[in-house]
C-alpha cells in the first residue's frame, strides 16, 4: 500500500492492555483514514499476552503477531517489529498507551509534508518513584554526554520513514539501543512533544536490576568514556606516588624513622581496588566484543500470526 502506517508495538506481559490498545489505535487510524497494519511483538511474554494477540488478529484485520521464543527485550522487540514492517513509515509505541496513540496523527501529518523521523519528546516523565527518576537523571545526564544527543526526555516514541527504517536495521549491532541509534542515522528530523501518561492496566517491567543493566549495557555501547576514565585514574595515581615517594624519600634521608604502616595498607587497599574496578571495565568491554562477534540473532521467532498466516 502506498503510504501505509505500520503501528510497531512491543509487548512484555500485557494481556491486560492487548485487546485495548488495539482498539484504541486500529479505530484512531481508521477514522483518520489512515491505512496501517498493528505489528504486536510479544517479547516471550509469561501471561497471556500472545492468546490475546492471536485473538486480536482474528478479530481485527489489521492486526499482525509475531512471538519471541523467549525475552530478548524491548530493544529487540522494537528491531522485530521494524523488520516485519510493510509500511512506507513505522511507529514505534508503548503497548501500555503511556505514548499517548493521538499524537500519531500528528507525526503522520509531519511526515507526509516529507519529515523522515519524528521524534516524541517528554514535556513530563509521568508518576515515577523518586529513585526511578533520580536514577533516570543520572543515566540520561552520562549518555547525553557521551552521545551528545540530548537522551533525557527522548522517547521510544518515534516514526521513521522507510528510508530511517532501512538504514537502522542495516545497523548489526546486538545491543542497538533505539533512541540513540534513530538519531545517530540522521534524516530529516522533526520533533513533537507529548506528556506521559499513566499506566492504565499492568505494572511497569522495570526492576531497579533491569534498568542497571540497561544503563549500563547502553552507556557502554555508546560510549567508550568508562575505559578513558581508567586512564585518567591511572595518569592521577601516578602523580598521588610521585609526590607520596618524594616525601617518603625525604623522610628517609633526613634520618626520620618509617612510621606510616597504616598509609602503606590504605594505600595498598585503594590501588588494589582501582586497578580491579579497572581491569573489571575493560573486561566488560571484552565480554560485550565477545558477544557481538559469536553473532547470535537478536531475536529468535516462535510464531506469528495475523496477515501473512494461510
Ligand atoms: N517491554 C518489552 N520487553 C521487555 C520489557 C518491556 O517489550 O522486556 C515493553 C512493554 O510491554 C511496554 C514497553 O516495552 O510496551 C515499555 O515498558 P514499560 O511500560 O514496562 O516501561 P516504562 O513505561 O515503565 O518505562
Ligand atoms: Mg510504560
């Protein structure tokens, strides 16, 4: 179809919000005469998330499934969806209508005037807990320096032209990190602004483990700034042992005796630290090549349902 909408929505243990989120948006885009397809990934979900997708799809016709054989995550999710996408442009959207499914319209309209990625930014983070949004802060402050693109209020909420679609999924990388990587590839670039709404049904899928790990799994991939900070680390306790051997060899040869044993071992135990931390990052580093150079799939599919099944 010529100027169809795919709808991409990854989904981890929604069935609360599946047939919902699915009304809600098939009857947006059809009123607004909008020809589109409802891509649902289920990302290995444990409830009853991928039934109530296969009910979708019979029941609307727009409605496509595709089911992870297991969890790989939203970021592989999102990756699924654009490749099972038929459309001339795609959205990417949260299944919980936290992404508020009008603003769709908007970025539509925006792209038809010849917008190739439509970037929904966050006037408002929504109801998080105060260690979500401290934590938040930090990981959004660290990955906007080091990507230099401004992270804190980007949103998975995006619509990308064919041609962004194309370019992003030529990107092999295993730990392709979404909001990055739209912007990294370029394009005609417009953004909208939209508040975060709550969640209606289900519960947020972050633990404060999960979203560590995504800090740093995301951090690290965009940045090499943690193995810099090794160096600089290193290049300071030269300095800190250069004047703490001057002043112990003067010690020494103005006949005091030796009596710091407790700057000895408090020394001892803050390089021996520094030098694991380190040796930890770098390590880190090591694993993540290891990873991308075994070069597993980043999804494996169970089944699909929806147009394409006889
Ligand atoms: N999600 C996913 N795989 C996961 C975790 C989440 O596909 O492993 C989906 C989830 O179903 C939702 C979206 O990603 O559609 C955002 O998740 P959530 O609402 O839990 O995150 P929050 O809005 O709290 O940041
Ligand atoms: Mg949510």
């Amino acid at each position: 179809m010529e100027k169809m909408l795919s709808v991409v929505i990854p989904s981890y243990n929604e069935e609360a919000m599946i047939e919902k989120t699915a009304s809600v948006i098939h009857t947006l885009l059809a009123e607004a005469d909008i020809p589109h397809e409802l891509i649902f990934v289920d990302d290995g979900s444990k409830d009853a998330t991928w039934q109530k997708i296969e009910e979708a799809a019979t029941a609307v016709s727009t409605v496509r499934g595709v089911h992870f054989s297991r969890n790989f995550g939203k970021e592989a999710a999102i990756v699924a969806g654009l490749e099972a996408a038929e459309g001339a442009c795609a959205v990417v959207i949260d299944c919980d209508l936290q992404h508020p499914p009008e603003k769709m319209l908007e970025m539509y309209a925006l792209w038809e005037q010849g917008y190739e990625v439509v970037e929904a930014v966050k006037t408002d983070r929504g109801k998080e807990s105060l260690l979500h949004k401290a934590f938040a802060n930090t990981f959004y402050g660290i990955i906007s320096a080091a990507t230099k693109i401004n992270m804190r209020d980007a949103s998975d909420f995006k619509l990308l032209d064919r041609k962004a679609i194309d370019a992003l999924l030529t990107i092999k990388e295993k730990n392709s990190f979404f909001r990055a990587l739209s912007s990294w590839i370029g394009f005609k670039v417009v953004q909208i602004t939209f508040e975060v709404q709550e969640r209606t049904a289900g519960e947020s899928k972050w633990s404060f483990r999960s979203l560590v790990k995504y800090a740093v799994t995301n951090i690290t991939s965009f940045s090499d700034f943690p193995m810099k900070i090794i160096t600089a680390l290193g290049l300071l306790s030269f300095v800190v042992s250069v004047v703490m051997g001057a002043i112990a060899l003067i010690g020494k040869f103005s006949g005091r005796a030796l009596e710091g044993f407790t700057t000895v071992i408090i020394l001892q135990i803050l390089f021996s630290s520094i030098i694991m931390i380190s040796v930890g990052i770098v390590g880190y580093y090591l694993s993540k090549i290891y990873d991308e150079i075994k070069g597993r799939p980043k999804y494996i599919v169970s089944e699909t349902c929806g147009k394409d099944e006889e």
